[in-house]
C-alpha cells in the first residue's frame, strides 16, 4: 500500500487513487510538475482513509482497485464530499459502464490509455468552472429555490438542497437563461468542457440526477414549494421554465 506526503496546503490538492506502478507514477509526477499539490493511493481503502484526513479539491480515480471496486469508492466519497471533484480512470468503454460511473458520483471520465495532456485540461478546465464571476455573486431565486453560485448551494425553503457539483453547474447555467432553449452542446461546453469530446449521455445523466434531487427535496418540504420545471427539447437540448 502506498503512503502520502500531505500535500502543500496553497496549491490545488489531487488525490490519486491507482494501483498500477507506471501509471500512479506517472500521473503523480505530471501533476505535481503542473503545480498540483499531489498524494498517491494505491488502494480503495487507503484512499478513502486519506480523503477522511486530508482535504482534497480533485480525486483521480481508478476503477480497477485491488481492494474495492471503484464505483463503490466514487459512491463513498460522493456521500461524504458533495463538492468533492471526482474523476474515473477506467478501461471499461462501454457506454453502461460509463453511465454507472456517473452516477456513482463521478464528474468525468477518461478512459485508458489516455494523454497526460488531456487529463490536465480537463483537470483545469473542471477546476476554473467552480470560479464564480462576479456576474454569478448575485443569488437567483426561482419561485421557491435559491441558487447561490458563490457560495455553490442551492435551497428551497431555506433547507439546502446537496446537489452533486456537475448538477449545481448544470441548474446554474440554465438558470442563467431562464426560458431560453439552451443547446445541449452550450451545455457541455459550459458544464464540461468546450473540447468534451465524450458522449453527451453524460448530460442526461446529470440532468436526470438534477431532477431527482429536486423532486426528493420538495417531497420532504414542510410545506408547500414551487420549483421551476426543467423541460427536454428533444433533439435540442433542455429549457428552464419558471
């Protein structure tokens, strides 16, 4: 099992999870050669214990662990850190691999091999999306729900509601352009990344979980609530109606 120097406090922490020797190497020294402040974990187990001692912004997460499978760590970790970026390293291509993945808790995914290059774009570029504008400080209500971008919390009723990072930044950016059509492609690269060059199934997921959360929170309301209705153009992409 692999042991951890804690991370520089001042930079961006990364956590990698990966059990393969060349591999954990290379993405440790890549990151920290790109200013990453970065541990590396070769187990589940060990991961899970370190992401409970330290804090990390990034956890890179492969799902062939000797241990544990990685879903149930990205499950775990999503149950513990909400706001917690999470993405899966795999050599499982298929697309119900892919969505099982997402909905363990996963942010992303890159499927093996893969670029280094690739891997810190989509790193920096999942990163920077959790900046906020000053254009974004102001909170946007909608009937009953208040979006908080700077302070990345969503509530209805004041309760708040514990959206997955990709979820907050999905209902965000529609709740931008309230009844507007925004394009599913808008939303990926919005969301995502304007080079995402995965499938977008990675959308519906999200927006699928986005739903659920919704309709869970105002089934448990005290009272009550009125949420905006988000509505599927199909062959489009999706609209925030109020």
């Amino acid at each position: 099992m692999g042991t951890s120097t804690a991370p520089d406090q001042s930079r961006l922490r990364v956590l990698v999870v990966e059990d393969d020797e060349t591999i954990g190497h290379h993405l440790k020294t890549g990151l920290r050669g790109s200013g990453y402040a970065t541990a590396w974990i070769r187990t589940g187990v060990a991961a899970l214990t370190e992401a409970g001692t330290s804090s990390y912004d990034a956890v890179l997460l492969d799902l062939g662990l000797p241990d544990i499978d990685g879903l149930d760590v990205a499950r775990d970790l999503r149950a513990r850190f909400p706001d917690l970026l999470i993405v899966i390293l795999t050599a499982r291509t298929d697309d119900i691999d892919i969505i099982a993945g997402l909905e363990a808790g996963a942010d992303d995914y890159l499927v093996k091999p893969f670029s280094l290059t690739v891997l810190l774009a989509r790193l920096r570029a999942h990163l920077r999306r959790r900046a906020v504008t000053p254009s974004e400080q102001t909170p946007v209500h909608l009937h009953d729900l208040v979006i908080d971008a700077k302070a990345r919390r969503c509530t209805l009723h004041g309760e708040e509601i514990r959206l997955r990072p990709k979820e907050f930044d999905l209902l965000a950016t529609l709740a931008r352009h309230p009844g507007e059509a925004v394009a599913r492609e808008t939303l990926m690269a919005e969301v995502w990344d304007e080079n995402w060059f995965g499938p977008t199934k990675t959308l519906d997921v999200t927006m699928a979980g986005l739903r659920r959360q919704l309709a869970q929170a105002a089934e448990a309301a005290r009272r009550p609530c009125r949420l905006p209705r988000l509505v599927t153009l199909r062959g489009h992409g999706y609209r925030l109606e109020i």
